[in-house]
C-alpha cells in the first residue's frame, strides 16, 4: 500500500490529502459549522477548478478534510458548540468533563478512540469486499422499516425523568411524563419541519442542496450558542494532563462499542453518529464515562470517514452521507486501485490530524482561557448567523428561526436532543415505506 | 436485559414469519417492528406507568440540612419489623436533591451475618453521578440497625441512592423468624407475566380478525395473516420475559395466579455487556438469515447468504465462542476473587461494603 501511495504518479493526492486535513482544522476551528456544509459552499466557490482538479485529486482532498474533521471537531465542540447531533450526543458528558478541568483529557480520550475506530476501519477494509455485496442485498428492501424500528426505539428508549417525591401519584406521573411529552413534542414537530423544508424550501436555487444547513444550525447550533451565553461563567483552569487513565481491555471495548454504532450509522442512511453511538452503548451495555467518551470519538468517526468508505467499494454503489453525494458528480469509475489509495489516504490522514489533536486542542483552551467565553459565544453566534444569511438569505433565515425554537425544546426541557434528528428521520422514513406524499398533499405543500 | 436487547430480539423474533417479511419488503409494511415494540413493553409498562401507582408504608425523605444515617436505617429497619410480624411491608427510599445539577448521595445494604441494615451517608454528587470528593459528612454518616428477625435476599448488592428516584423495597416473612428483601417490587410482576402477553394477544387477535383482510398468495403461507399481529405480539413479550429469566430478579409468570416473582437462573447479571451483546448480536444474525432466507421470489433473486453452514459458522458460531470465553474468564476470576475472600463459591457473599463499584445497584430503568 506504501508502494502504492508513494509512487510518484500518486504523490499529488498525498499533496492534496494533506491540504484537506489543514483545510479541516479550518473548518474545525468554526464553531457550529458541519464539513458537509462547508464543503458544499467550497464546491460551489471552486466547482470551476474541475478542470484542473481530477476526481482522485478531490477524494483526496476530501478524505484529508472528512479524516481531519471527523477527529479534531471534537476540539471546538467540546469548548464552543456541536454543529449537528452526532456531537451534540457527546457534548453533554464532554462539558461535564470541561466543567472539572479535564477538557484536554476528554479531547485526547475521543482522538485515541478515534484513531482506533479509524484503523479498525482500515482492518475491516478487505473484509467489506466480501461482506457488503451480501449486506446490500439483504438489507436493500427493508432499510425503511429498519428507520421505522430506529425510531420506535428511540422513542421507547426514553425513560421519565424526575424525583417523584410528592405525596400525590398523579403529581408524580405527571413531572415525569413532562419529559417525556416534551421528547415526543420535539420528535414530532421537527419532523413536521422536516416535511416542510424538503417539499417546499425558502433558500435561494443556487444553494438548493444546502437547504437543510439552516434546519441543522436552528437545531443544534444556535441552541448551544445561546445556552453557553446565558449559562456559562467562566471555564476552570484546563488541566493539560500527561497520560490518560485508561487501560487495553477498556480501549478495544470503547473502539469494538464504537465501531459497531458508527458502522451502523454509516451503513443505514440519514442514521447518524448519535442515533448509532446511542443503540451501540445500549447493546454492549456500556457505562464507565471514559469509555462513553472514547466510545464516542470511535462511533463518530467510523460514521463520518465509513460511509465515504462505503462508496469507494468496487461495483456496490453505496452512496451513504453528505460528501459521497458531493463527489460523486466527479467519479465515473472506481476501482480496487481507488479502493485501496482511499484506505491508505485514510491512514494518513489519520496519523497527520491526531498528532495535530494535541497542539489544536491547547490553541482552543488558550482562547477560552484568555478571550471571555461569552465574547467567543457571542462572536460564534453571530458570525454563524451572517453565514447562513449569506448563503441562504431570509428564506433560510426564517427556516434557521424557526429550527431554534424547537432546537431550544429539549434544552429548556431537559429531553434528549436526539429527538431533534426526527426533521429526517421522519420525513425519509415515511417517504421510504411510500406514504411521503398522503402526508405532503395532507399538509397542503402540493 | 437493556431495552435495547429486548427491542431487537423482539424483532428476530417477528422475522421467523415468512410472511411478516413478505409484507415488510413486498408492501411496504413496519409490522416487523412490533415485535420490537412489544420486546420493549413490559420495562416501558413497569417504569412509564407501574412505578407511579405502586405506593409504600414507609418512606424515607432524608433532610439534608440535617444528615443522620441512623434516621434512614431506623425506618428502614421498622419496615423489616413489620413485614417480620404482618407478613408484608415496602419502604420507599427518596433522593436528596440539592441543585440542579447537585445530589447528596447515600447507601443503603443489608448485612445478613448480622442481620443489621446499614447506612452510609455519600459524597454529594451530580448528576452524572460523578462524586465531589471530600464531601461526605464528618458526623452521622454511617450507622447500622440490628432486627429482630433473619433476612436474605436474592442477590446481595448495596444500593446507592443519589439521583433522580430513588428504589423501593418489599419485606416479606418466610418461615419463623426470616424475611425476604425485594428489590423494586413493582417491577417485574404483572408486566412480565405470560398472562398479559396471552391477554394482549388475544384482544389484538379478535381486532385483527375483524379487521385484516387476507393477503396475496395465501396459499403461501401456514397461518392467515390476521393471526400474525397477535402472535408477534405474543412471542415479542415472551421473548423478553425468557431473557429476564436468565438474570437474577426472575418474573411473576403467571400473574395474578401466582403472587411473587420466581427467582431467575441468575447466569448473568441484566447489566452485564457481554451477555448483552450476546443475545443482540444472536438476534442481528437471525434477522439476516430470515430476511435472506424469506426473501421475495428466491428464483429469481440470488441469495445475500450463498452458503448458510459458512454464515453461520463465521458470523454467529465464531463470534458466540470468543464471547463465552471471556464471560466464563471473567466469571471465574470473580469466584477466585470470592474465594480470596472467603466466601462459598456459586453465590455471593455478604454485601461488598468496600467496593460501591462492584456492588452498587441501580433501579434506573436505562441499565435493568
């Protein structure tokens, strides 16, 4: 594979590689901003590069960029803010982490997890090619009723929350049904927005395919944004430790929990790190914090980088997550050869982003321990909401509004944020057993 | 079990019907999804609903302004008194929350050998339970009641109370002068009885018979479609009552024939991973092999699975094998530890009161 990456035929993609994990740390250090959203805005900033770049040459910068992302945007997220739900499901144990000083051992945890998940990837690599084509064909007819069961569970999955102290049972059933009708609230009307903003979307034609980043930061992004301005003080001193406190026996069961949900999330679409990470912990029964948090460095990356590894598999034209969808267009082949420079750029850009992990990671805690917290929170909030009227305009303005509201519901609630993924969950659910357009007639949109 | 594992054995369980995976892929049906639905229902019943209706004798609301581990014990201990003279008692034992985010934690065990309830007063912690060192309070914070009467319980854990509601207890009288401690009594009983899953059954299976018309190709299949929904119903709930019965707490069966729960086989612990993982990844491999093998127009498609014998071997009998030797490996080196400690082998000792890691118990509904 050396061989095969070195050969100065091929060195121009370890260029452009190398370009895509600097560009992530770019794309990292935004707070709240998803790399499929920005690599959309590149796309259309340098789409009349395509002459000059070839489509290997923009895998190549790709992968860099999703590899490089995928393991340091733990570092913004965990001080400034998850842009979507595959890290707003990390960030509540990682802020508690923050919270005790122990950010920079949390950020290390996640990255060593996510170099795992990421060799594990490139170990599982061959056996993909005799797993998938079988996989594929079993599963290709019921991938909507496999949502549909997704769904049930994350709903069933969501226990009443509450002390239950009062003399009254009623009283009692109903503090801790609240929570769960909040949880409920929140699945059901995003996903009301979700059928919205896919029949008929408010954003500019030329930014069509970025229609759905307004619903995401409304969502995720803003609704953190605002919580750190009003709850946050100040950051305690981060302790820069040495090692981690962690053993062999933890680190394979943290990387195999991982791997299993980042796997599933990559495989079954619109599934994301979160919904995955969530179902994988609940199967291996997982429960020590320092193996949720590797876990979770593990899941997430196995479901970014693995679903843009799906579709480099000879011959299964499995296009799974945003940037497969972006790349394709650029693609007119692939083969083994293209298969196994993916996987060799992978590694590479994994070893490049994770001895990145640590500088990045003190870069951030200086800035928060220096600029105040709420400076940086403000700045982050306005700077994201300049963007998205940039691109989108009002239209995607009033789509960004209207997500924050519900994205605010499980914040003000206490209810799982994972309740927010059903904007697609649902809509692509219903529309995959066939029932998408009783309900879009129903609603009025046609 | 974890809901998790009930929900997909629920489903494996669902896709043993040629025809509910005919439906699901043909017409665009969810109906393998109730079998996870009903896989999940007797917790979701226990700890949405039961929970909130079951009401005690006694309660312990500890004051935070004003610790005092003998207080708690004390009731705890009249509770066991009674139960030891009227046949029954429960106690409710309640958290002490100081903050959003901030809770004095406390535990409460049972030392048998002495017959004598402890408690020790905790480090405040949040809520995720992590602990603020330092905290526990300098007076009052351990006291141990002797009763009157011996008592057992099934498995002997000291129960850490620190957040959200805390667990309840029932005593019942066995034999001259002996009382049984269970754990969360409202759990696990009617919810989990073959009785409601043949109830249910029944009362969907008289909808579905007025209801679901036949679909095509009948000739196809052993059973009309209308008995689908009820049998998936009923075998979803079972399978869930069957994995509970391989844990320690057990099920009542056959509510409200029978009065208590029966005591599990207790081969594993409900939170344990690799047991977990076991019957998930058991059920994933069964829905593969039902989905392959029940696959529309088998003729004209080829099989996912080209050979069954080499499927099974690589991806359940292979995988099963490594589980099991590290859950007999770690088993084993808990008994040598036991051993270590003097305690006969088979069945736990006394309550572990050095290590709340080991011996903590929990009544959150997302880890039984």
């Amino acid at each position: 594979m050396l061989d095969l990456l070195l050969h100065p035929q091929n060195l121009d993609l370890v260029y452009f590689c190398t370009l895509g994990t600097g560009f992530s740390l770019l794309v990292s250090f935004l707070p709240a901003l998803h790399i499929y959203n920005v690599l959309g805005i590149f796309l259309v900033m340098v789409l009349g590069f395509e002459n000059v770049m070839t489509g290997m040459q923009l895998v190549a910068l790709s992968t860099g960029m999703i590899v490089g992302y995928s393991i340091l945007n733990t570092v913004p997220a965990t001080y400034f803010g998850p842009g979507d739900e595959s890290l707003s499901y990390y960030i509540l144990p990682s802020a508690q982490w923050v919270s005790l000083g122990r950010g920079y051992e949390s950020v290390i945890l996640t990255g060593m997890g996510s170099v795992g998940g990421l060799i594990a990837l490139a170990l599982a690599a061959p056996l993909f090619l005799w797993i998938m084509p079988g996989l594929k064909s079993i599963t290709a007819p019921h991938i909507f009723w496999i949502l549909g069961a997704v769904i049930a569970y994350m709903l069933l999955s969501e226990w009443p929350k509450g002390i239950s102290q009062s003399p009254s049972t009623w009283a009692n059933f109903w503090e801790g049904w609240k929570f769960l009708l909040i949880g409920l609230a929140t699945f059901f009307l995003t996903g009301l927005l979700g059928f919205i903003v896919m029949a008929k979307t408010m954003v500019p034609l030329e930014f069509a395919f970025q229609s759905i980043t307004p619903v995401f930061v409304g969502l995720f992004a803003i609704p953190w944004l605002i919580t750190n301005i009003i709850n946050i003080g100040t950051i305690p001193h981060q302790h820069e430790c040495k090692d981690v406190d962690l053993d062999w026996e933890l680190f394979f069961r943290g990387v195999f929990g991982g791997f299993l949900g980042g796997f599933f999330a990559a495989y079954v679409p619109i599934v994301t790190a979160g919904v995955g990470g969530l179902m994988a912990g609940h199967a291996t029964a997982q429960r020590d914090s320092r193996l949720f948090v590797m876990s979770y460095g593990t899941c997430k990356t196995v479901y970014y980088v693995g679903s843009f590894l799906l579709f480099f598999i000879p011959g299964l034209s499995l296009t799974r997550g945003g940037l497969a969808w972006i790349v394709t267009p650029m693609i007119a082949t692939l083969t083994l050869k293209d298969y196994a420079i993916f996987v060799g750029l992978m590694l590479y850009a994994t070893g490049l982003s994770f001895l990145l992990l640590g500088p990045f990671t003190r870069a951030c805690i200086r800035l928060v321990e220096t600029v105040d917290y709420h400076v940086v929170s403000v700045v982050a909030l306005i700077g994201t909401i300049l963007l998205i009227y940039g691109y989108t305009g009002w239209g995607g303005m009033a789509i960004m509004a209207v997500a924050t509201g519900l994205g605010l519901l499980p914040v003000m609630f206490q209810a799982r944020r994972m309740n927010l993924m059903g904007v697609l969950l649902l809509p692509v659910a219903v529309n995959m057993a066939g029932y998408g357009n009783y309900v879009i007639r129903f609603l009025g949109l046609v | 079990m974890k809901g998790f594992t009930h929900f997909i054995s629920g489903i494996a369980v669902a896709s043993f019907f040629p025809q509910a995976v005919h439906m699901a892929s043909q017409e665009q049906s969810f109906i393998l999804c109730l079998g996870g639905i009903f896989g999940i229902m007797p917790d979701t019943l226990d700890f949405k609903f039961a929970r909130y209706f079951h009401t005690s004798e006694f309660e312990v609301k500890p004051d935070p302004k004003n610790l005092d581990a003998h207080q708690i014990a004390s009731v705890v201990a009249q509770s066991i008194e009674k139960a030891n003279k009227e046949g029954r008692s429960t106690v409710q034992l309640h958290t002490m929350q100081l903050g959003s985010n901030l809770w004095q934690s406390y535990t409460l065990g049972f030392d048998s050998k002495t017959s004598e309830v402890v408690v020790e007063i905790g480090p405040l912690v949040d809520t995720g339970q992590t602990p603020f060192l330092g905290t526990e309070p300098k007076e009052k914070a351990t006291a141990r009641v002797k009763v009157s009467c011996s008592f057992f319980q099934e498995f002997d854990k000291k129960s850490n109370i620190a957040i959200m509601s805390g667990p309840c207890f029932e005593f019942i009288k066995r034999g001259e002068n002996q009382v049984e401690i269970v754990f969360l009594p409202w759990h696990r009983t009617w919810s989990h009885s073959a009785t409601l899953g043949l109830v249910t059954a029944l009362l969907v299976g008289i909808i579905s018979y007025l209801t679901v018309a036949e679909g095509p190709n009948p000739e196809l299949y052993s059973i009309p479609r209308w008995m689908l929904y009820p049998l998936i119903i009923f075998f979803g709930s079972m399978v869930h009552i069957i994995e509970d019965s391989t844990g320690f707490m057990g099920n009542n069966l056959f509510y409200p024939f029978t009065a208590d729960r029966t005591k599990g086989l207790g081969f594993m612990s409900a939170a344990e991973a690799i047991p977990n993982f076991l019957f998930v990844w058991t059920s994933v491999v069964a829905i593969l092999f039902n989905l392959d093998r029940f696959r529309w127009a088998p003729e004209s498609f080829p099989p996912g699975i080209p050979s069954t014998e080499s499927f099974l071997f690589w991806f359940w009998v292979l995988p099963v094998a490594v589980m099991l030797y590290f859950f007999l490996r770690g088993k084993n080196e808990k008994e040598q530890r036991r051993q270590g400690e003097g305690r006969p082998a088979g069945r736990p000792g006394a309550v572990d009161f050095d290590g709340p890691g080991e011996a903590e118990r929990e009544s959150d509904p997302s880890i039984i």
